[in-house]
C-alpha cells in the first residue's frame, strides 16, 4: 500500500489517519449516556454525509435515507470515520467512500451483526459504481435482512 514505513512494514498513513480518527470518535463521546450520546453520534455522521461528494455522497445519502425509513432501530454514527448505523452500539452496517483510500468506488458493508448469513459464505461487502433505483431497492432489501 501507499504511504508504508520507509521499512515496507507497518499502517500506511491512511490506515493512520483512520485509527485517529476512530480514537476521536470515541473521545467525543466519553462520558455521554443516553440520548445525549445517540445525538452526538447521529450530528457526526450526518456531518460525515455532508462532507461527501460525487458518488460517495450519493450512496451515503441514500443508504442513511433508506437506513432511516427501513431499519430505525439502527443508530447513526461514524466507524473510522466512515457513516455507520448500529444496534447497541455494534455496527450493522457502514458506507466506505472511495475517497477515504483513493479507492475505484465506495462500498456499502455489512458487519457481523447483520442477518445477512446465507449457508456457508455470503456477501458483506457490495461496490456501488451509480446509484439507479435498481441499486436503491437492492440496498433497501439488504437493510431490510440486515436488521431482521
């Protein structure tokens, strides 16, 4: 990866950059209980969503839409810097944006908390490239058994 220790081993510097990230994210809502923590983490992700563009804005906007209307037990937040939604605080569900590692397209993933097992292996990370209604009610079905 770009951005390795001049020794070849090691986190690149986006890799870094995210662990900081998460430190943070954890840091602002030491002490916050309740409401008061849910609301400090739904402000952080909907400022994650804001600060997108192109694609990554797209799909991050339409999946909090969809997260919001289809599984509004999940709880917004950030994870790494990315938007998230969890349950009890583990997260079911994140966007990676493409700009976050200068990557060919953002990827909507699904953690282990989600009910998308499928027999032996499955799916838990999908490329998004255009965000069609075809992509949007794949998305939907996928919150949907996520969260069942």
């Amino acid at each position: 990866m770009a951005g390795k220790t001049s020794e070849g081993v090691g986190f690149s510097d986006d890799e870094k950059a995210a662990m900081k990230q998460r430190a943070d994210e954890l840091r602002s809502t030491k002490g916050l209980k309740g409401a008061a923590k849910l609301a400090k983490e739904f402000e952080a992700c909907v400022e994650v969503i804001g600060g997108l563009e192109g694609i990554d804005g797209e799909v991050a906007r339409t999946v909090h839409r969809i997260v919001l209307a289809e599984a509004p037990d999940l709880n917004p937040k950030t994870f790494y810097g990315f938007p998230a939604y969890a349950v009890d605080g583990k997260v079911v569900i994140f966007v990676q944006p493409k700009s976050k590692f200068d990557t060919r397209y953002p990827t909507l993933n699904f953690d282990e908390a989600s009910h998308l097992d499928d027999g032996d292996m499955w799916a838990t990370s999908f490329a998004v490239v255009n965000v069609t209604d075809a992509v949007e009610q794949k998305i939907r079905e996928l919150v949907k058994r996520a969260v069942a």
